[in-house]
C-alpha cells in the first residue's frame, strides 16, 4: 500500500509503490498537485565510455550489413549456375521421340 505524509491545507504526499514517485495530491479538489519521478541511478560512469559502445555497435552493424551484402551477390552466381546445370539437363533429357504412350491408350 502506498505511503502517505499529511500535509498542511488539505494536501498530502503519496509515495507510488510502482515507479517510486511522489505525489502531491489535494483532498478538497481530489487532484494531483505535483509529481516528482524518483530519480534515476546513472547507467554509465562517463559519458565517454557510452559513446565508445555506441561507435562499437556502430561498426558491428555496418559489417553485419557487408555481410548481408556479400551473401546476396554470391547468392545470384550459385542461382544463375544452378539455372544452367537444370537447363543442360533438361536439354539431354528431351528425347528426339515422342514419349511411350500408357498402357490401353495407343
């Protein structure tokens, strides 16, 4: 349950049991006067320790992105040479003959 501190005029504070803010709420107008967020612990010591993962990732993902590049380009020869082995097969498989009738059908 939330916590409450009495205020004076009517107003008390309320601490959120969720996100940790504290509200300032009035009882006569039933309203929220003021809202502090509890403050935030700092993910980074240094601001240049941040930039340096953001240039690391910046790279991981351009190379990713060469990757994906690469793999589509050898995608279309190992395509193209597989078009042309089914194609020269095709071709030795077509017989000059018509092919043998079933069976009753003649």
């Amino acid at each position: 349950m939330a916590q409450g501190k009495q205020s004076t005029a009517g107003t008390f504070e309320v601490d959120c049991p969720c996100c940790g803010a504290t509200l300032k709420v009035d009882a006569r107008v039933k309203a929220v006067l003021e809202h502090k967020e509890k403050p935030r612990p700092r993910t980074l010591e240094d601001i240049s320790v941040g930039v340096e993962r953001l240039k690391g990732a910046e790279q991981a993902r351009e190379e990713a992105f060469q990757k994906s590049v690469e793999a589509l380009k050898s995608s279309k020869s190992v395509l193209d040479r597989k078009f042309e082995e089914l194609l020269k097969k095709a071709k030795a498989d077509d017989p000059a003959t018509p092919p043998v009738k079933p069976l009753g059908l003649e």
